[in-house]
C-alpha cells in the first residue's frame, strides 16, 4: 500500500467513525472531524507522545481540542489509538447519558479528554495555562522530567471569540514555543460562509502576538507534517492554517454550513462512505487500519519508559515532591502555618482591609507551599496578591512564582484552568471583584471540570467608593453564589480571610472566589483552633441579657455593621446575635439540622450585605429583613455612600426594631 | 501668540484642570489626561463636530472615552467647550457624591458624555455600535441627515481585553470607516511597563482586522492632525496609534505608573505646572485660552444650523419619523399587532419551541416597527432571529435589518449597546442563554446606562439536550435576575412569548433578556387583552373542587409540568394552582399586596424550574418545595434527562403530596 494511500485510510477510519456516531446519535458535528481528520492523523500518528494506555503520564503530550463540538475527531482517535475505556460501544453510545462520548468532550468523565471544551475559545486560552505550567514546571525539575508539547485544533470561531485574543498575546508575549494550534480554517459558521461576518487575516494577527504562523493544505499530510516540525523548532508559539474542506468526503454536503451540526443522513453517510472508498458495516474499522492506529497508540512506551527510568534515577525526595505535586496533594503544615498565623493576628490586632489581610496570610503561606503560583489581571498593588519573596515569571525565566498577566481577567481564568489541570501547581489570581463577569465563562468551566484555582478579587463592594457603580459591584455575589461548585467567601476580618485562605488551597474539587475589602475592618474573631468558616456561616456573637430577640445576618465588611448594630439593640432591651456568614452557599448546602442550629429561632431576622438580596431568602425568609443595595452604587467616597445608601448600624437596627414591635 | 504655544497652551489648559480636579478629589487618574492632552485638543479643536451648547444634536461626531478612567479628560473638555451644567463647581466635586463628574464618565449624570466607560474594552466595543448605527441610519435617511464620525481614545488596556478583537474585528468586516480609534500607547500599566505583559504589535494587528493603521507622536499635534486628515478619508476604520508619555508633564512621574491612579500631590502638582508654564489658581483657565476653547465649543453651531436647515426641508412624516424613532419613542399599532398575533396563535394551537414563537411574534412585529434590527452570535437557525423578509446588512450595504455578528458574544453585546444609544434603532440579538456568560459586562453595563437592547437567548436549560453541561444553562436565570435593571423573561408558550417580546420592546430603561426553549411546548394561554406578564407572575390555572391546598410555581417549559402535576393532585384530592412566572425579579419587585394575591395562601407552595433553586426562596420560602437543579446538566437526548434530573410532573405531585402530609 503506498504511503498516501494508508494516510488516507488513517484518515477515513475517524471519519467513517464520526459519520457513523452522529448517525446513531441522530445528532451531532460530523463536519469538523471529516474536515480535520488529516491533520489529526499525522499528529497522532507521527508527533504526540503519548502511550495511549497510560493517559495520565505526566510528561506526556496534550492535545486540546478547542473546537469540542468536534468530539468525535477526539472520540475516534481514542478508540482507534486504544485508550482505557473507550470501547466501539461508547462510540455507539456517543451523546447519551453516562456514556464516556458526551456532546462536548469532558476531561471528568473521558480518560485521554484533558480538558472540557466547547464553549468557543476557551479550549485555545486553557491551553495556554496548559505551556505555561510546563515552561515552570520543566524550569523547577527539568528537562528530563517535563518535556512536552501542548498541541491545539481551534475553529474559525475559537478565533473570533475574544479571549483567543488574550490567549495568543499570553503565549506569544510568554513565548510559549511549545504551544502548537492548528486552525481548522474551513471558512464555513453556522449562518453560512465565514465571510458573511469574518475577514481578518490570521496569519498576519498571530504574527503581530509574537507568533510563528504558516499556511498549509490540511489536506496535504506530508505538508501539515512538515509544518508541525518547523512548529517544534520555533522559538515561538506556532499557528498552522490549516485550510481544510468541512465534511470532506460528502457528495453534497462538503464545504458547506449543513456538514457542521447535523447528521449527514443515511444516504448522504453512504454516498460520502462510498466517495472516501470507505468499507464495512457501521463503526467498523479495517483489520490492518486499527493495527496501525493501534501502533500509534503505543508509539509512546518506549518514551514513557525513558521517562520512567530518567524519573527513576531522581533522588527519593525529589520524586516524591513531583508526585505530590502532580497529585495535587497539599503540603503538610498548611494548618498549623494558618494557625500560627491566626494568633500572631490576634496577638496584635489591627485595623486593616481583607486584601491585605489576604497578603499577610499569603505570606504565611507561601513559604510551605512551592506550587502556589500567584499573579494579577495588572491590579498588583490593588490585589496585594505580590506575597513576600515571590519572583516574577519572564518569557525568560519561568523559575519564578509571579505571573504579570496583563489587562486580560478573561485569558487568567482560563489558564488558570488550565495550570491546575495540568497539574504540578495551584494557581491563584487576581482582579477587581467586579471583574469576575469578564472572567465568567472560565470560572465556570471550572466549576463543571473540577479545577481549583483561587480568584483573590478585591474592591468587593460600594466600599471601593469613588470609582462609581462600573467598578462596585452588588450583584456579583449572587452571580458567583449560584455558579454550581464554586465556592465563594468574603471574610469579615484577618482572620477569617485566613481561615478561607486554608479552605481555598484544601479545596481540589472547584474554584474558590476569595472576596475582599478596599477598605480596613477591624479584627472581630478570636484565633480559635477550629476553622469555623468552613461550615459557611457560624455565630459571631451571641445574645446579652436572654434569649435572641434579634439575629443579625452579615458577610465581610457589613459584619463590623452588624456587630454595632447588635450594640444598639442591646442598649435598646433586644437580645441580638450575630451570625457572620463567610459562604452563603456553602451554609446552604449544610444539613438542615446544622442549618436550624445556626440560624437560630430569635422572632427577627435581619441580613446586611453591601449587595443585592437575591439569594438571602434562603436564610432570612421572605418575611426577613434586608439592610443592603438595591440597584447600582454610585461614585462617592466610601463613608458618604454606605450612609447614602442606608447601609449602616443605625439603619440595621432600626429595621430590627421595627420588625421586633410590627 | 506662535500656533505651537496656543497648541501647547490648549493642552495645558487640559492637564491643569485634572491635576486640579484630581487633587481636590484626593484620588482619580491624572496620568491619561495629562498624556493625552495634546490628542484630545486636536481632535475637540479642530476636528469634532459638535455644538457644546447642543449634546443632543441628532448628526454631532460622537465621542468615546474608552479608557473610562482618564474621565478628568473629558469633564475638563465638557468644561472648557462649554457644555451645559459642566461648571468649574462640578470639576471641583469631581468623584464626590452626586456630582456631573462621578470617577468613571455616566452618561446618564452628564450631558456630553455618550456613553459610560470604565470596565477596559467596553467603550471601543460600544463604539462601534455607534458607528454601526451611524451606517444604518444614514442609510435610511440619507447623508444630509446623518453623517458623522465616531471618535474613540483608547488605552493599552482597552486593547488587551478580549473584547477589543470581536469589536476591531467586526469594525474591520464591515467597513465601519467613519470610526476612528487614537490609542493612548503610554506603555506604562497599573503593575510597571507594558513590556511586562505584552507585546502585541497593535498596528499589524489592527491591519490583520483590515483596519487602516498608522503610528504618530501623539504630542505632535501637527502631525495628529494629519492623522486624523487621512484616517477622514480612509475606506476602512483607523487607528491612530500616538505614542504619549503618561503624566506629561510631571518631572517626576511622567512615564511611570505612578502617574496612572492616584493623585500628584501637592507638590509635584505645583513642579509640573511650573514645568508646564501653567500659572494661575487651581481651577483658573487663562481667559484667552478658555476664549479659544468656548470659540472650539461653538464651532460647530453653522453645520448645526446647516443641518437644520437640511432637516426642515424634509418632508413632514420623515422629519416625524426621524424625530420618533432617535427619541426611541415606539411605534403605534404594536400592542395591537401583539393582540391580532395572540388571537391567531390561540385559533389554531400548536405545540412549538418557544425560540420558534419568538420568531412568530417577530412576524407580526417587524412590519410596523422599522427601527427593529435583528441578529445572531452565528446561530441563526438556532435562535430563529431572522424574520420574514428581514434582510442581511453587508459591508456593502446597511439598509438590511440582519446583522450577522460572528461568533463575537460579548461585541454584540456591546454594540448593542452603541446602537441603542446612538438612537434610532432598537437592537435585537441572540445566542445560546449559556453564553449570557460571555456577553454578562455589556449587559450589566447596558443595564446601569438604561440602554435597551433585547437579547433573544435560546436553548435555555437542560432541554437542549445532547450538547452537554457546557452548553446547558443551570445557574444563569438566577445569574441574570440578579443584576439591577435587567428585566428577564421565560416565558412558557408562544402566546406568553408574544405577550414578552411586547414588554421588551416596550421598555426604553433597560436590557431584556428572553430565555427560550429549543423543545416543543403545547400553547396553555388563551389569548387575553391584558398582558399578565407585565406582573411577572399570575394564576395561569385555578385550583379545583375547593381552596388550594397547593401552589405551584413554574417558569419556561416546566409550566408544563405544573401543569400536568396539578392534574395529578387533583385526581389525589389535592386543589391546586398554578402561578406562570415569566420574569421572577419582575415579580419580586411588586407591591406586597399584589406579591400576596398571587402567591396566595395554600399550606404548601412548590416551585418547579429546570435550574437552580438560587433566588426562589423570595417566594416559596426556605421551607417550600423545589424541583429543578442542584448541580450541572449532562449529554444527552432531552427526555433522559429531565427524568435522570427528576424534573417530571411525578417528581413534582410527589414533593407537593410529601410537603401536604409532613
């Protein structure tokens, strides 16, 4: 058989496989995997290293697929390369529930999937955080140890979503040269061809971020090959244009937007299976073509095996520390550094705001925890996040701890995502609070996969004060509070925000948002051995003279609020409480029983949050009462705003008051 | 006087007046106005066309400050031309509390200011909204009538938020050539030298957009001018790259960050004045030169009368439809149109999606409301947007009302915006519910500014099915009910569809989001004169057979299952209700007396909704029932998962019966 003959066979295996998923699915995208099956085929087959039965090598190469409504290009190749659980009948399976061939690829359910994709341009930025903790991880262990490439497919729209921008400029600016995208430039969006909305010059906008950029046939193997070696030679990152035809292969559809989200239909599937010289019954592959996908697959052992003995060879304790590392498991004397810290606050207690209290507890902490990378939206001095002794990561030297990454919250997110799936490093970053709606779409990605970076986002209310209502925000608790698994906290004193600090870099399940203060707030908690935090919310303090009349609800700067306004009640014959609630959700999701104990039985209830209410009734009730915003902030200084818009002692007690005589 | 010294002094007139306004604020940004000085005389001296006296002049050039944080700029420009209400007293309460110069520009508070700015790469992304419109209309209504530039500074950050490439990108397809961009390239950002972070080549990156691009000393105003001059006669949109030092001026800030946020101080003040050659008070403009600045404030007053003149010549109906439609007044005959669609829709009932209905009612509407302008994120076929008889706008062409937006959520979002506040179009977009993740700053921007777009956002649960958890929609209701001022509707068949798209386009005070199914629903309403929807909630089926044991409360397409579990109920002996809320925060914000009326008073109250119970509590209460999500969706064919997810009529009888004997 000639050679371009077995390319093409390669090639026809993951599309007849793709036609023939979304066929039994009755849904699905055929077009992209029969578009890029070429390209996909010299990758796999010629360049990654990867050993297919060992998917969580950790020097192996990733693959991202970016376009992940293309799922079945990645499904095909799994099976065809012979990874862990990816039977024909999972391909059979594809799009139904359980099945390890959902819609969209899902790195939690799939062996080999390293990431979740599918909203557009999140898998190019992911991959970004991807090069970047292989540059810092091979910068501490060495080459020996970490060498490996991080290989994209994007799609005309990952590259017109916005934050593929932020992604490029990070990689370029970083010079992340082993970070290989191939576009799949097929030219066709769901509306129809790309030039109905589209006329930018890609190559030429990847040049201008530092990039290496080539134009190749995508469907021309010997010319996507070469391309990929002059990609892995460059002191750059690389993007091949691929120009590719969607839905290659079909009579009727090819070329054209019906080939991209739809079944091709049992007579086109048979017209296109007849066209490519593709043979056999339905997910059927040809003996000798899944023998040679078959030695794709274990292509890599003879590497992995060199890795494993070079690994081997490595002193004890360094391997030990790669592996907890890679783990994700967290050092010993986490706790008792939080704790020490804890006293050394409450043995000198100061006024301060809980961005800085988030430093002085990160400098706590960044001494026992080597693979806390931290870093900023370009909001270092506002963030604090610079802890004491860090060094700044360069295109240079990625030895340090410290990355600059720009004005692009969107493009830290997402890869953030992808340094923790990565693995080797917990990465924490930051912005204004406000700015978490830039950054949502990744923090929630996040949530779905499981990733766990912290978001350290400050100036967290009106209390920012004179930048206005763009940069205050008072919904973006409840915005973040109703995002599935991520967990989110906003201390009331410096050492809460330690003790959610602890939370933050135990968690390895999801996102943490830490939210944090512009402005001081004085030292309210005792430096107790427990980490009372970690139920969501806890009494702060308790009733004087009997039972709770009163329980006063609040969350980080308001408890201070709260705490004066139990004075006030006090003086006025009314027994109050304070419950200081850290994490809404978090006590949410607490048992009923822990609930009711917390929350208490006083006849009035009163919440305080410099924030919408949405979300509070779950405590409070409808009936409760609520001290806080009700629309935008305004641009004033923090102490005219809190009394312009009623959110003080005063008026915290007043509301008690009349609901207590109502 | 030599021009060089009358320039020099212009620009000082600029730079005193911020550093003064900065000072006396004690906070705020004096190093952009300082460095931008010199560009902003040019352009305000020589180049806008605007009567100061005249903010509202329908054919003025528009003016974006994108780098919203350099406001200083542009109240001390509003200030010099003359503006009205802009007095040196408001300058001198800049960022203080109810002032015409809050920290970031509103143009809600400030005539003069078109748009509000702050949050990085909103106002270039909004201003191409502008230019879009300034296309369309003029297309519609002919130069004499609408020809005008739109003017944006942007800064360093501007250009490195993910958002600047869908908005260049779309400027660039479309041709958008009376949109001109001077870049503050200073260089300098909040954490030290851009270099720390970037280096993006942002000329070839514009050209790669197909922008017309030149570099310029932007302290040579000579030279901006010539910029300026060629970027006029360009077929494409410019930018003008100016090199500028930040903080100009200052001996010893002057390109540095510390110019960036915070004030001078008093003696570096008193050094860069004497440096500059400023003399006189704080707040004191040399009266020749604030003669020169009120003579560049009237400049335009003949071609504002010019353009009278053109504009009374007209005939009569077209002046009143210009008129009609910049004031965003709607058109006569919508409610009616509404009411004969509902009719129809109720004479011959059919089970359809309701992102189907939306496109119905859209049929009905598009007739007799011209200045309704249509699109899609590249998911046409999904969203139904195109109309009957709509057609697409092109490079070529803007008198079509189709724009096909591209794969560019959050640019679309944000123009928008722009076209919304440009006046003389209401626009319409959509794209997946999900991806109000992506659009979320430029729709809480639009919400704070009372622009009133309508997002037509489909595929809005897991009843999408088999693309997944990434494409299914659990927490954004919740998400998107929390921002102030967004109004968001579910509605729960087509006539609650049509009933929605009238309160959306109703409303001239801020975004509406409609959140649509991609599945089937039967039609539940019978086609009433009120509009009950206006309420956010009411009785859509009374109880039977004796007062309501049971309250269900429902939303979307699991109206449908209230529906069907009350018919369980009833047969159990249980009388229950069922109370449709389309728009849940529409319905919180009603009065007590409605809120009881309608949530009535059976003993148990049980609300069905296929997302989380985020925010439900306002209703239901702590203790009431829920049936929706408590975590992410799955891949799958739609009926698997709402039983998987146990969203069924069975589920719901089964909590409500459970609730009833506890």
């Amino acid at each position: 058989m000639a050679l371009s003959e077995l390319q093409n066979r390669l090639a026809n295996a993951i599309r007849g496989l793709a036609i023939d998923g979304v066929e039994a699915a009755k849904s699905g995208h055929p077009g992209m995997p029969m578009g890029m099956a070429d390209v996909a085929t010299v990758l796999f087959t010629r360049f990654m290293k990867f050993d297919a039965a060992a998917p969580h090598w950790p020097d192996r190469d990733r693959f991202i697929l970016s376009a992940g409504h293309g799922s079945m290009l990645l499904y095909s190749i799994l099976y065809l390369t012979g990874a862990p659980g990816m039977t024909v009948d999972e391909l059979k399976r594809f799009r139904q529930l359980g099945s390890k061939t959902p819609g969209h690829p899902e790195n939690f359910h799939t062996a080999g999937v390293e990431t979740t994709t599918g909203p557009l341009g999140q898998g190019i930025a992911t991959a970004v955080g991807f090069a970047f903790a292989e540059k810092m991880l091979a910068a501490r262990h060495g080459k020996d140890v970490v060498d490996h490439y991080t290989y994209v497919i994007a799609s005309d729209g990952d590259l017109m979503e916005g934050i593929s921008q932020e992604a490029i400029a990070l990689a370029g600016h970083y010079r992340l040269n082993k970070l290989i995208v191939m576009w799949d430039h097929n030219g066709i969006s769901i509306d129809g061809p790309l030039s109905l909305s589209d006329s930018v010059d890609q190559v030429k906008r990847f040049e201008s971020a530092g990039w290496h950029a080539v134009n190749v046939d995508g469907h021309d193997q010997d010319a996507v090959a070469a391309a990929i070696e002059s990609a892995r030679k460059s002191d750059a990152p690389t993007l091949i244009a691929c120009k590719t035809t969607i839905g290659f292969g079909s009579p009727h559809r090819a070329g054209t937007s019906k080939a991209h989200g739809e079944p091709l239909g049992q007579e086109e599937a048979a017209l296109t299976k007849a066209n490519l010289g593709i043979e056999g019954a339905p997910f059927e592959v040809p003996a000798d073509i899944l023998k040679a996908w078959r030695e794709a697959g274990s292509r890599g052992v003879s590497a992995r095996k060199q890795w494993e003995g070079r690994f081997g060879a490595l002193a004890e304790d360094l391997q030990a520390e790669f592996t907890r590392r890679m783990a994700g498991e967290r050092p010993a004397g986490l706790g008792e550094a939080i704790l020490a810290h804890k006293k050394a606050l409450a043995a000198a207690p100061a006024a301060m705001a809980t961005r800085k209290s988030s430093e002085l507890a990160l400098n706590a902490i960044v001494g026992i925890m080597p693979e806390l990378v931290l870093g900023s939206a370009d909001l270092t001095p506002s963030n604090n996040t610079k802890a004491k002794g860090l060094v700044e990561i360069s295109p240079q030297d990625f030895g340090g701890r410290y990355i600059h990454w720009g004005i692009r919250e969107h493009g830290m997110a997402a890869a953030m995502n992808g340094i923790s799936l990565h693995g080797g490093f917990v990465p924490a970053g930051g912005t204004f609070f406000a700015f978490t709606d830039y950054c949502r779409p990744a923090i929630r990605l996040g949530a779905l996969m499981g990733t766990s970076p912290v978001y350290v986002m400050t100036h967290d209310s009106i209390g920012l004060g004179e930048d206005g209502p763009t940069h205050q925000p008072v919904e973006h608790l409840a915005a973040m509070r109703a995002i599935p698994n991520v967990r989110t906290f906003r201390p009331c004193d410096a050492i809460e925000t330690a003790e959610c600090w602890q939370l933050a870099l135990e968690r390895r399940s999801g996102p943490t948002i830490l939210v944090l203060t512009r402005q001081n707030l004085p030292l309210l908690r005792e430096a107790t051995a427990d980490n009372p935090c970690a139920q969501g919310a806890y009494e702060i303090a308790a009733p004087v003279g009997g039972k709770a009349e009163v329980t006063l609800f609040a969350s980080g700067s308001e408890v201070e609020i709260a705490m004066n306004a139990r004075a006030i009640l006090n003086q006025r014959g009314l027994p109050t409480r304070v419950v200081s609630v850290p994490s809404l959700e978090l006590f949410i999701g607490q048992s009923d029983e822990v609930k009711a104990r917390i929350i208490g039985d006083a006849p009035v209830k009163v919440a305080v949050e410099a924030a919408v209410r949405f979300g509070w009734d779950a405590i409070i009730g409808p009936e409760g009462g609520f001290v806080g915003m009700s629309g935008f902030g305004a641009s004033a200084p923090i102490k005219d705003l809190y009394n312009h818009f009623g959110i003080t002692p005063e008026a915290v007690a007043e509301t008690a008051l009349r609901r207590h005589n109502g």
